[in-house]
C-alpha cells in the first residue's frame, strides 16, 4: 500500500527549494541526494520511503540534465549503449537485494573512496574543454562499459550517496576525457540507475508521489540551470563545484557512519 504525506505547504515550499538546489548541483557535479535525504528525512518519512521518493524526484533532475548534454552533442547514446544497458542491470539488481545485504562496512569505506575520489579530481590533469574526442571502440571499451556499468548501476541500487562522483572520476580514469563529456555520461548514467532502481521502489510500494513529483518538478529547473552552467562555463566551474561538493558528500557520510561508534 502507498504511503502518502500531505505536507504543509510551509513544508513544502522548504521541500521544494531544497530541490530546486540540489538539481543545480547534482547536474553540475553530482551529489543532489546529499540535500535532499535528510530533507526528507526531517519531513518524517520512514527510510525506505525517502529512498523512494528521493529516486522519483532525482529522475526528474537527472532526465533534463542528461537531455540537456545530449543537446549539446555532449553525449552519445550509441557510443555509450552497453554502459546503458548494463546500468539498468545493475541499479535493478541492487534495489531487489538491498535488503538483504549488510551495508555497515561500506558505509565506513564510502568516505574514503568518496574522498579519493576529490583527490584524484585535484590533482589528475584535466583535458581541455574543445577536446572532444572519444577513445576508439574496441573489445577492451566494451568491457570497461559493460563493468562500469553493472558496478555503479548496482551501486547505486543498494545505497546511491557519491554515484555521480564515482561515474565522474571512474570515466575520466578509464576514458580520458574531458569534464564536460565526463559529466554527460555522469548524469545520463544517474538518470538510467534512478529510472530502473525507482520501478523496483515503485513495485514495492515505497514511493510517496505528493512529495517526489513536487520536488521533481524543482529538481528539473535546477536541473536545467545548472547543466547550462557547467556547459557554459566549462571545466573552470565545474572542477571546483565537483571538488567542493565530493568533500561535502565525504564528511556527510563520514559523520554518519563513524560519529555512532
């Protein structure tokens, strides 16, 4: 059965500005659910609730930014096709065995990884904005995908907190490639792992729709800012925006994970 909370529309309008926030960020660099969580959370959803309704409202976000790259020539579908795919895999299998794994030892990792992640991002040479060309296709690309993608699509189906940072570094890594081709296949990869993992939420009944469509529909126009931003700015702005916002999500999950042992 779902779960429905009529909100006040005090708590909305809050609601509803934190989202319109964190689509700006999270379209720039990732990171949106790091406002949006305990936002829900302080609104007094149960847990399994704000996973749901938070993976409503990040797909409306992450669907405009992923569109707006698109637009730009700033990603490419068929190039990317496997990574897609096995995303999708990956963001269902994690959301239907979520449950039954025991998560308390990578929450004591997460901020580690997640802060290697800013480090890698500091001091790893970034290309050039006009750089626009992507490695060849061969057998060992298809590969590299299809793993990326199963992980951080199975990642981010089991807990979601850092997905885009990892998409970020992960592809600049294994592709070398510019931040803002780097940042088109982030947010379209976020937007197929929120798509698939939130038709599990939904099947399961832990969705509140009131709230996530609400805070969605903030989420697309932040959404739609920021990813004209970061494409209008270039490398410039969103180093430091991502840099930023990776050692806000570090310290968040750091603080949640060790500060109760």
């Amino acid at each position: 059965m779902l779960t429905e909370l009529l909100p006040t529309t005090d708590l909305l309008l809050i609601l509803c500005a934190v989202a319109f926030i964190a689509g700006y960020i999270d379209a720039i660099a990732g990171g949106g659910g790091l406002l949006t969580v305990p936002a829900l959370l302080t609104a007094g959803l149960p847990p399994h609730l704000v996973l749901g309704t938070n993976k409503l409202a990040a797909t409306f976000g992450s669907l405009t930014a992923s569109v707006t790259y698109y637009r730009k020539r700033l990603f490419n579908p068929r190039y990317w096709r496997r990574s897609l795919g096995y995303t999708a895999i990956g963001a269902l299998l994690g959301t239907l065995v979520v449950d039954q794994l025991s998560t308390a030892l990578l929450e004591k990792l997460l901020p580690l990884l997640v802060l290697l992640a800013a480090i890698y991002t500091l001091f790893n040479r970034i290309q050039p904005d006009d750089r626009l060309q992507l490695p060849p296709e061969n057998s060992k690309l298809y590969w590299q995908q299809r793993l990326q993608g199963l992980t951080l699509g199975f990642y981010d189906g089991v807990a979601g907190p850092g997905t885009g940072a990892f998409w970020m570094v992960s592809s600049m890594a294994m592709y070398k490639i510019n931040l803002l081709l780097t940042s088109g296949v982030a947010r379209t990869m976020n937007f197929i792992s929120n798509g698939f993992s939130l038709v599990a939420f939904m099947a399961l009944g832990h969705v509140n729709y009131v709230l996530g469509i609400a805070m969605g529909l903030c989420l697309m126009l932040g959404a739609f800012l920021g990813a004209h931003s970061a494409i209008r700015f270039g490398s410039k702005f969103i180093r430091p925006v991502f840099i930023s916002v990776v050692i806000a999500i570090a310290l968040r999950l750091a603080w949640q994970a060790w500060s109760n042992t």
